[in-house]
C-alpha cells in the first residue's frame, strides 16, 4: 500500500513510520521542516517526503495514489491561546487534500470522549475527528487514553514523581479513573487497520486491560522499580496550583503541565468493544507496558519522546532559521584546540549533556538551570532521548539541535532557556582543530547586561569544556 503519514517526527509518528516500512509498505511521510528527517528513516528506499505545514493555505496536493492517510497531529503542550481553531485548521487542510486523491480510509488516533465534562484538548480532538469524517474516505477513529511507553509524556512525567519524591503530597486529581494502554499495543491497533473495512466509518476506544487511578498508578509504577512510595492527596490544591507543582516537580514544560491538569480531572475509561478480537491485539497490563519501557531505556532504543517535539521549547517554526548563526550585533566567546584523538573528541562532543554533563563546572550548569525553571524556561528537565546519538530538532538540556552532522564534523545548537536575546553554542572540527564558538545575540540593554553578567563564569566554564573535549 502507499500511506501517507503526518506528524512524522512526533512521539507515535516516528515509530509507526518504521513498523510499516517493515511491513513493506511505500510511505509519503509529511514534515514541516525538511532538517528534521529522522536519519534512521531519512534514506529508506520506500519512502519520500513532503514539507507541509497544515496551518498554512495555499498548500501543494498530494500525491493522487495514495491508499491510505494516518492523521497524527495534536497540540497537547503548544503555547497558543486558540489551539482548538488551530486544530481545526489542520484537520480541514488535511482534509481537503486527501479528499482529492484516491485515499479509501483515513486512520485517526484520538482520545476516550465518555466523561460528561471534557477538557478543552479532549473536547478539541473529538471536533478534530467530527471534521475528518468524509464521503470520499472512509475514517477509522482510535480513542486512547494514558500511552505508556518510553518517552511518552505520561510515562517520563509518572518517572519523574516516583523516582524523586518518596513522600508526595498530591492533588485530588490523583484519584480520577483511567484506564492505559501501553505503546506496543496503540501501535499494533493503528497497523492492524490498514485497509480492514471492519473499522471503515467507526471509533473505537482502545485500551489496557485495567482501570487505575492516577494514585494507583504511581504505586505500581513504583513497584516495578522496586521503590517505596507513600502518597497523601489534599483537596486543597487548585488547578493552577497543581499545574505549578506537577511544572517543579517533573520535567513536563508549564504548558503542558496545565493541559495534563485539565484532563486529568477527567475520567477516562474506555467503552467495551469487540475491536482487541476482530484486530487481533490482545493489550498488555500497566505494569508490563513500564516494564517495557525500561527494558528499552536500559538499552538505549528510545525510538521517540515528547521533548522531541518544537512545543517542548520557546519556538515553533522551521530549524532553518536559526540555523546560520549571525555575526553582528553579537556577543562571542570563541576558543581552539588542538585534537589529539579525533574520534574521542566526535564521541564526547555527541555525548554531552543529559545524564553526561558538560564536562566542566557542571553544578554551574544546574544552578542555570534552575534559575530558567524558576523563571518558567525549560531548564535542565529534558536531557536528551540518547546518550550517544544526536540529529536535527533534538532537544539537549536547555538546547536544540540545530545541526548534527559528524561528516562536517559539526553540531550547533541553539538556546531555549529565558534569555534576554538568542544564544547559539558550535563546535566545529577542521583538519586538527576544535573549534567552540559560543554567539549571543543580546535583545535590548538587559540582553547586554546579561551577557556582562555571565562573562566572568565563561573564562573557566567554556575553557574547561573544550579541554575536556581534547583530552582523552
């Protein structure tokens, strides 16, 4: 089949992508930004890639042989004020393109809809799937609720609680009813649709065999990492108290802290249906969909997450833009040395940040990063999906990949801390030299007085940073 795929380089995305081209499928994948092709799919025989960007008129048609089209666009952490007309806008592009091209059926992943009261992102995705229903295809609607897997949102957030806080004070909305499904499983229900005209014009909810409450999920989650948790709620805590606590307490930006608040306080449990029977999944428990994810952390095959995404960050456009660093108007901080060891400089410099530090004065690091949590930036919160891999669009500590490409022999990244101006950070190898050029682009005189500030710390922390990257 030829399947069309949006949302490619988004958490469910990314990994359905490389299922279906092991199934043999020929798939056009749709991005908005040609830089941030994952490279493990970038070069695949079957399969090619259009730059769309669904927010925008005008747009160029599909291809007009199309079977099949996936919809996996959402907006859980973006910053805009009317995500719900922005949603629409993509569904409606969306579907006017695909309404002139031979696609027969339309899979759309969704969530569970059953509560009376809706928060505003449920309430947007159930009018997303009203407006993808067409005559021309026929649409095929999954309603999840929790995904479970590493890297997924709910599951680097339920981490973060337990593995940091042994006692927890919590809010009510810990004792609201769900009802999980691990990643393996939206995955296998997603592929086992393709062209089965027994889901044509349905939905389904899709789910794990069990109905937890956030609190018991915290508890078993703590169980198969084989720690001790006590957990006390107060019904004292408002939503944007428990947004701010759930913001500090765990690597979640605030955006999406306040989203996953407002639907937490709603109750989803999915319908019963005979869809595990007639698609052949037969859903794994909560505790083994954990179990999983760890195996796969452990092993350093983190395939996507949702820090990739450019909403987990303060910009949302193309890398492109950012990616030719400016030379006026700038502050810099440059610095060479000599390589003893090529591949041991490539390696540390691939592997820094995350778990791995910076390699010089790293409780400096922290302290910043702490500061831009404190002032609502993303600080350290992130790491990085691998310890060893970097590509475009990654994020990195308080970065973003701009460029990784070890052919050049170079990566730059670009700052999306609080800043009063723009930063960029390079490293650079030419024939036998390392080159460190950090750039700020100061905004104002509260961007110049911040770098003053800051230029005392950079004549041990940079020069300590590319010793390190030197010496093996």
């Amino acid at each position: 089949m030829k399947i069309l795929i949006t949302g490619t380089t988004g958490y469910i995305a990314k990994r359905l992508v490389l299922q279906l081209l092991e199934a043999g499928h020929q798939l056009v994948c749709c991005v908005r930004d040609l830089h941030r092709i994952p490279d493990e799919i970038e070069y695949e025989d079957n399969i090619e890639f259009i730059k769309v960007d669904f927010l925008h008129d005008n747009l160029e048609p599909f291809p007009k042989d199309i079977d099949v089209a996936y919809y996996l666009i959402h907006s859980m952490s973006t910053t805009a004020t009317h995500f719900e007309d922005l949603e629409q806008k993509c569904a409606q592009n969306f579907k006017m393109l695909v309404e002139n091209t031979n696609c027969k059926q339309v899979i759309y992943l969704s969530g569970i809809v059953n509560d009376d009261s809706l928060s505003k992102h449920l309430q947007s995705r159930y009018q997303v799937e009203q407006t993808l229903g067409s005559n021309s295809y026929a649409l095929t609607t999954f309603r999840a609720g929790i995904i479970v897997g590493s890297g997924s949102a709910s599951f680097e957030i339920i981490r973060d609680i337990v593995e940091k806080l042994p006692v927890m004070i919590t809010p009510k909305w810990l004792n609201t009813k769900s009802q999980p499904i691990a990643i393996r499983d939206v995955l296998s229900f997603l592929s086992n649709a393709l062209g089965n005209d027994i889901t044509y014009n349905m939905s389904f909810d899709i789910c794990g065999p069990e109905i937890l409450t956030y609190k018991q999920m915290l508890l078993q989650f703590a169980q198969v990492r084989g720690l001790k948790r006590y957990i006390f709620t107060l019904p004292v805590l408002t939503p944007k108290m428990s947004s701010y606590w759930l913001y500090f307490v765990t690597s979640t930006s605030f955006n999406l802290a306040k989203a996953l608040v407002d639907s937490m306080k709603v109750e989803v449990v999915a319908k019963p249906s005979d869809i595990n029977k007639q698609l052949n999944v037969n859903p794994i428990t909560y505790k083994q969909a954990v179990a999983l994810a760890f195996q796969k952390i452990e092993q350093n095959e983190v395939i996507s997450s949702w820090k990739d995404a450019m909403s987990s960050g303060v910009f949302n456009d193309q890398l492109n833009t950012h990616i030719k660093v400016p030379n006026y108007g700038c502050f810099k901080d440059i610095r060479s040395r000599k390589i003893i060891d090529e591949n041991f400089t490539i390696d540390k410099i691939w592997s820094i940040g995350g778990e791995n530090g910076w390699y010089s004065f790293n409780w400096l690091w922290k302290i910043r990063g702490y500061v831009d949590k404190l002032f609502g930036g993303v600080g350290l919160r992130r790491g990085r999906t691998h310890n060893t891999y970097l590509e475009p669009g990654d994020p990195l500590d308080f970065w973003r990949v701009l460029l990784a490409d070890k052919k050049q022999k170079r990566l730059l990244l670009f700052a999306e801390m609080k800043l009063p101006g723009e930063a960029w950070l390079e490293f650079k190898i030419v024939k036998d030299q390392l080159y460190q050029r950090a750039v700020f682009r100061p905004k104002g005189i509260w961007g110049r007085m911040y770098w003053y500030a800051v230029l005392p710390f950079h004549a041990f922390v940079f020069k300590g940073m590319i010793n390190a990257l030197v010496n093996p």
